[in-house]
C-alpha cells in the first residue's frame, strides 16, 4: 500500500504521534496538518488518496473542512474518513452527509487500526469513477421553451435551463457564474453535487458550456418523469463502509454507562441492525423475549454484573438459542472462562471496534438463524409425524374395527351352525353348546391360560358336535342304546365336523377344527376317532371333553339326569389320569363353584317341562 498517499489531519499531538507510527510501521506515505485550514491547504496541494480527518478540531472543525474539500472540484474525488472520540447518536450522519465514506473512533486501537485504513484504501480503486454514471433520465419541464429542459439551481438560487437535443445538452449560464449540478441516476436517487464554472467541462453525458445574459423565466411547479432502467445496468456510486445491508435483525444492548450505550447504538445502525438499550441487569431479564436475535452484555455493571444477568438468562430454555456477547473493558481469562461458562457465546474488549463486531454479530447471526431454521424444520417434521401418526392411528382403529366386526360375524355365523346341530336334539339343547363354551373358558383361566386362549375356547368349543350335521336323524336322536353299526357311523360325526372347518385361515376356526376332532379322545389312549394318547391330544380338546362330559352328566336328556353335582365331581375324581387328563380335573375341581354358577344361569340342572317351545331355547341370563 506504498502507492496510497493518506492525509492526516488531527490538532492532539499524542493521537497523531500514535496515527503516524501505525501509519509507518503499516508502509503507508503520510503528511500531517494540526489543523483543517493547513489541512485543506495540503489537500488542494497535494491531491492524497485518503484524508484521515479529526472532527474535534479547533477553529473550523474537521465536519466543516470537509464539506469544503468536497465543494472544491480539485478535491471533491479525495476519500474522507472521520477521527472521532464520541461516535454519538447524529456524528455519522452528519459525517456522511458532508461526505465521508465512514469514520474510526477514538481512542485508536492500536491492533486494528492498520486494518482498517488499508480497508478504506484499497476499496478506492473498486469505487467507478463519477464519468461512469448512467446517463440522466430524469427529466423537468420548464415553459420557456417549447423543447424539453432540464431546469437546474445557481449557487445563490436563480433558475437555469438545461436544453436537451438528442445526446447532447447545452447549458446556459449568467455572465461568471458557479453552478451546482446535481446528477440523477437511474434510480432516481441523487448523487454528489457536481460544482461547476464557466471554464470546466462537466462530466458526461456531454455539456457544453455557454455563456450568455441571464434571461426572465416563468417557472411552472416542476414535474419529474423518471424512467426506470433494468436493475442489472444499475451502478453504485462509490463504495461507504459505513453503510450496511437492512437487516432484520433485533439485539439488545444491555450498559449501565449512557455513553458506551449510544456509541454501540450508532455503530449497530451503520451495520443495519435495530437495537434496545437498558441500563441494568434486571431491566434487561423484564425486558427480554424471544424477539431478540442478540444481546450485547456488558460485564461490568452495578447490583447485578453481567455474568449473573447470563446465568438468570440460561436458566430459562427459551432463551438458549440467543446469542450472547460480553462487552468488557477486562481481558482477564479468568474472565472469560466466567462468561463462557455462565453462557456467552463470544467476547468483545473495549473500546469496540467496528469491524471486528460487524463480523462476530454476523458470524453469531448465521448460527443463530442457521438454529431457527433448523428448529422451524424439526417442527414441522414433528406437525407433520404427529398428524401421520394421527392418521395411521385412525386407520389401524378402522382396520381394528373392521376385523372385529368381521370376528364378531364369524362367531355369530359359527354359533347359528352350532344351533342348528343341536336343534335335532331337542329345544333345550342348544343350552348345552354355551354351557360347554362357559365351562371350558373357567377351566381355561384356572389352569393359568391367558384372556385371547380362554376367549377362543368360548366360541370354538361351541362346534364341537358340527360334524352332527352329516349323520342320519335316526341315529343322532335314537333314546335307546345304539347298536355297533349306528355307534360306529356317530363316531363318525368328529371326523366330519373336523372336514368341515379344515383349511380356513382363520385361527378360530382352526381351533375349532382340532377340538370337533378330539373332543372324544381319552387320557389313556382308548377314546376316538384316533385313539390319541395323553399329550398327543391337543390341549383344547382335553378341556373340551371333560366339559362336555360334565354337561353330559348333569343335565336332563330325554328327562333323563345321569348324575347330580357331588356325584359328577365324585366322577371326575375317578376318571382323572383315565378319560381325563389329571392337570384338567385339577383345574376343574379348583373352579367348580364357578362351574355350577354358570350351570345354574343356563338352568342346566333343571327338568324342563314337557310343553317347553322351541323358542324358549335356554341363554346364559
């Protein structure tokens, strides 16, 4: 950076000591000046790249000075960067508005100092020269001649008409006097006054300067018609770095000093960042929402320091996505190590620098929106997992209900055949299939079966006899002993009913289909239709056969009761470990108050008159 040529112009000798040797040290060439009228005396003199102008200085002020450099078109192209030791809420404003590309606070941060002039000094040769602005598209319609004009002002404000004919325009000027010519670009925004007089040839587009007495003009109220140009041929003028891009970022900054509170308020707006200041620890804690994107917290307050006021914030999870940077004069790292661990995300020293907070800001925002998004997607993962889950919940209830309504058919479908087989026996025997059903489910429980076995025991116990269905009336009705050829065809009958629930899928029925076929089995191997033996025969069927023969026993047939309660359970006894398996009587034994209950409800145990109808069929009650 040998090449740039800078200007310092700073009335306190301990700054400039400090600028110049920065300034050396960096490699830069540098005049001083310890005033602005020796300033502006070496600027006009000696043309420097860059003017480094303290704003505080004595007599005319650094603002002043250069607003006059600016005037001058010897100087207006020279860049200019404001020394200030306040940076309070109007010195940028008032800076850019005169016409500095940005500003460096004071005290001078010996660190990044060098950077940032080599900033300003190097965006000089990226800033286009004023001859590259779009031509004019603005147009002011001024009734003295019957040609569109341009209608400009004279320094001391009299009216001046700028004529247009085709790409080349003439301007009329009084006898000696200086213009002012404002540009406008094609964004209908105004650039840098243009200072002109009778002897210099303005920028493009071309002017042609005559002069000639001033004339009387009638001047209507001026009417602008701009015209829109297509955004990509826009260009800017010139490069600030004390402009940012608008952002919609909110930080708080929380100081209990008004002055550190302001600058860093100033220096946040000329980064685009809206901000809210507090004084104190707790007004920060009232004050905080989840509207805030950051927060600048000093370390160094009164009552409660910064990091208490970190710690209270962490400690509520809906603030631990929101960046928190101390501001500290200290550098301790016994300091920092307290503010990382009570929360902070980063640390900055005093005095701030400009751009070293520009960057962390913006570093700490990428994170924090880089969260949001995420945190916004999870949510919307969650929505959309909650509201499929809902979805497929309704689904399996539907499916759940359906094939529970499809069970409940098919066990009303296989109960109607169970009727119809017992029907041939006479009215009350259709009692007999339920009581069967209820007295294998109580067995079932007090073996220590499960809800699903005992339930599937209830419904498929209940076609124990189907295959009745496919054997002659005469033989399955016969009062009387039958003989060796008609026992041998009802034998039959578990064979057939096993025929007729075979190959269902259906897990009932293939239950049913086991117990229609071994229900007459015995323990010691001398029961039919294969003469099973003790586990050989399913479990289903052993329990089914001892309640079926319980029911044999203690209910009337043909007016006929085989035995009484005590007799039949004297019988079981017996036949434990002979026709019946010995766990199965065990269990029957155990439950048989239970058993009796439900013989009692199907009126099991009572003689049925002779007149019963047929629609007086004997249900539990």
């Amino acid at each position: 950076m040998a090449e740039k040529k800078i200007l310092v112009v700073e009335d306190n000798p301990v700054n400039m000591e400090l600028v110049t040797d920065l300034l050396e040290v960096a490699g830069f060439t540098f005049e001083t000046a310890m005033n602005a009228e020796e300033g502006i005396r070496l600027a006009d003199a000696g043309l420097p790249d860059l003017i480094l102008m303290d704003i505080q200085l004595p007599g005319m002020d650094g603002l002043e000075a250069t607003s006059i450099l600016k005037q001058n078109p010897k100087t207006r192209h020279i860049a200019i960067v404001a020394l200030t030791a306040h940076a309070m809420k109007g010195d940028e404003e008032r800076a850019l508005a005169v016409g500095c590309i940005g500003y460096i606070t004071k005290p001078i941060n010996t660190r990044t100092f060098p950077h940032l002039v080599r900033e300003f000094a190097e965006s000089l040769s990226d800033a286009p020269a004023l001859l590259e602005e779009p031509p004019l598209r603005t147009e002011v319609i001024a009734e003295v001649t019957e040609a569109p004009a341009l209608l400009l002002a004279a320094e001391d404000g009299a009216p001046l008409l700028l004529e247009a004919e085709r790409e080349e325009f003439f301007l009329t000027l009084p006898q000696d006097t200086p213009v002012v010519l404002e540009l406008v670009s094609e964004e209908s925004q105004p650039l840098s006054p243009i200072l002109l007089d009778a002897e210099e040839s303005a920028p493009a587009p071309t002017l042609e300067l005559v002069q000639a007495p001033p004339r009387a003009l009638s001047v209507p109220p001026l009417v602008e018609k701009p015209s829109a140009s297509p955004p990509e041929k826009r260009r800017k003028r010139g490069l600030s770095f004390s402009t940012a891009a608008a952002s919609a970022a909110r930080l708080l900054v929380v100081d209990d000093d008004e002055i550190n509170r302001e600058m860093l308020s100033a220096m946040l707006r000329t980064l685009g960042y809206d901000s809210e200041l507090v004084s104190s620890g707790p007004e920060a804690l009232e004050k905080l929402d989840n509207s805030y994107d950051m927060i600048l917290l000093d370390y160094m307050m009164p009552s409660m320091d910064g990091v208490e006021v970190c710690t209270r914030i962490r400690e509520e999870s809906r603030f631990n996505d929101i960046p928190i940077v101390m501001v500290t004069a200290l550098s301790g790292k016994e300091d920092r190590l307290r503010a990382v661990e009570a929360g902070a995300n980063d640390w900055i020293c005093k005095p701030v620098d400009r751009t070293e907070i520009q960057v962390r800001i913006a570093s700490l925002l990428k994170m924090k929106r880089a969260q949001d998004d995420l945190k916004k997607h999870q949510r919307s993962l969650e929505e959309a997992i909650r509201s499929r889950t809902a979805d497929l919940r309704q689904a399996m209830e539907e499916v759940k209900q359906s094939q529970e309504n499809a069970r409940r058919s098919a066990l009303d479908a296989m109960q109607r055949m169970a009727y119809t087989a017992e029907f041939r026996e006479g009215p009350t025997a259709a009692a007999h299939i339920r009581a069967v059903g209820q007295y294998s489910t109580v067995i079932a429980k007090a073996m220590g079966l499960d809800e699903d076995a005992a339930e599937m025991l209830l419904y498929a116990s209940q076609v124990h006899d189907i295959g009745l269905l496919a054997i002659e009336d005469s033989i399955v009705n016969k009062k009387g002993e039958r003989d060796e050829y008609e026992e041998s065809v009802y034998r039959q009958h578990a064979i057939l009913g096993a025929r007729l629930l075979s190959g269902s899928p259906s897990e009932l029925l293939r239950s049913a289909e086991l117990i229609a076929l071994s229900h007459h089995e015995r323990w010691d191997g001398k029961g039919y239709p294969q003469a099973l033996e003790g586990e050989e025969i399913p479990l289903y069927g052993r329990i089914v056969a001892l309640a079926d023969a319980f029911d044999q026993w203690t209910s009337y047939n043909h007016k006929k009761r085989s035995l009484n309660n005590e007799e039949a359970k004297k019988k079981l006894k017996e036949e434990s470990g002979k026709a019946f398996d010995p766990k199965i009587v065990d269990a029957a034994l155990k439950a048989f108050d239970e058993i009796v209950e439900w013989q009692r409800r199907f009126r099991r145990a009572e003689e049925p008159p002779d007149d019963l109808p047929v629609s007086a069929i004997s249900y539990a009650v």
